[in-house]
C-alpha cells in the first residue's frame, strides 16, 4: 500500500497505467474501492488515481476538520507527489461537487471535469437523506451506514463484501464532516466561471437527480449530458461499462 504524508494524517491511494491523469473521488464512507471497475479498465489506456480521502478507508484521521477545499488541497498535493501538472477530475455523488469546487478553485491543474450522479447544491429529499447519513455518523453508527451504502452500491457478493470491508474502517468524525460540509455546499451561482470541459453523466431511473443534472447542463459553458437507461444513482459500479466508454470517448475529444 502507498501513502502520502500530509500534515497530521496518511492518505492512502493507488496509481495505475499511463497516459492521460484522471483522478477519481469517492462520496462519505464509500471509498477508492468503488472505482474498481473505473481502475481495471481505464488504467489501459489511462493513469488513473484513486485515494481515500481523510478518515476514510485505508486513509488515517484526520484532525483538521474536512471541508471540500481541504479535499482540494490534498489532490493538489497528491498531483504535486506524482509529479502531475494537470488532471481530469472525475468525482461520483458528493465527489462531483468537489470535482466542481475543484475547477472553481485551481483550474490551472485541470483538464477538465467527469461528475457521475453529482449536484452543485443538495436540496429537499436530497438535504435530508445526506442529514441521515451526518446524524448517524454523529452517533457512530458508522456500521449501520456502511452496510446499507455497500448493499445499495454494489452489483455482486465480491463488491459488497470488498465496499463494507473499506467502509468499516472509515473514522465517525471525518465520515460526518464529509456528510455535514455536503448539507451546506453550494456553488451552483459560480458554475458559469468553470470554462473546462465538463462531461454529465447520470442515470435515468435516478429521478431525483435529474433536478441537479438539469442544472449543471444548463449552466457550465462546456459540458455533455449522457443518461443511461438502466440505472439509477449508482453508476461507477452497476453501469460501469457505460461509464468507462462515456469517459474514453470524452478524453479523446479532449
């Protein structure tokens, strides 16, 4: 396993293949591991990135509170260890807000942005289930939630034991930091600054995100909206074939 000390905490993350960067980012408690798929088959033709963000996973905790730019921060700072001047982000759920607070904030490290199943504000149903998540998490009841975001997430036996494995290591702290910073953030009245290439990619049966891809397809200057059939929120894994092709087909253009 590698690491990369930052500050007063280990994060952990995992390089492979060569080419084209793409740095992928995980929402609360779930972890690198969901971008199994993403990692096996992107890594032939890409370098893809994976990392545990702080408190979670494999990752230590994190004393320093987590918030998005903090996130930011330490992919700048990964980018800087491997030697990497620009990026794709691509970010899944909450992960894609930090792909966009990402393209807001250090633009000049990016290629562009990948943002799966992902809002630039959370509001109504939404704010409540990700409320659920803080609360429980404030309650440590990290188990509880791991076991329903691993069910939810995962297509096969292999996947769900190796997403609850991951996710049962995750730090009630830093788990309920992510879900709280998540509630509050909004930057939607900012998209129209992002000038990269953005590509949209969201599920149709995932009814209640269609609000927020609706709004990102409106508002970023440059960005494609794909919408697959046969899935809901969680794409990386139960479409990952659609994802991976979407992504291939994106960069080239790029």
């Amino acid at each position: 396993m590698t690491y990369l000390e930052i500050d007063d905490t280990s994060l952990y993350y995992s390089v492979k293949g060569d080419g084209v960067p793409i740095v992928f980012i995980h929402p609360p408690l779930l972890t690198s591991e969901n971008f199994t798929y993403q990692v096996d088959e992107l890594s032939k033709n890409y370098k893809v990135i994976t990392f545990d963000i702080r408190g979670h996973g494999k990752s230590d905790y994190s004393s320093t509170p987590l918030s998005y730019p903090l996130i930011v921060e330490d992919i700048k700072r990964l980018l800087d260890h491997l030697r990497i001047d620009k990026a794709y982000l691509c970010g899944y759920s909450t992960g894609g807000s930090i792909v966009l607070e990402f393209l807001l904030t250090c633009n000049e490290r990016a290629l562009g942005g990948i943002i799966v199943s992902g809002m630039s504000e959370a509001n109504g149903v939404l704010k409540d289930k990700i409320e659920i998540g803080r609360s429980l998490a404030g309650q440590d009841a990290v188990p509880l939630i791991a076991l329903a975001v691993s069910k939810t997430n995962s297509n096969n036996k292999e996947m769900f034991q190796l997403l609850l494995t991951t996710s049962l290591k995750g730090n009630a702290i830093n788990i309920e930091q992510y879900y709280a910073y998540s509630l509050e953030y909004n930057c939607t009245d900012q998209l129209e600054n992002i000038n990269l290439p953005v590509l949209l990619v969201f599920g149709k049966k995932d009814r209640q995100f269609h609000p927020y891809a609706k709004i990102l397809h409106k508002k970023l200057k440059q960005n494609e909206l794909k919408i697959i059939d046969h899935v809901k929120h969680q794409i990386p894994t139960k479409a990952a074939n659609e994802l991976n092709q979407f992504i291939k087909e994106f960069i080239a253009c790029h």
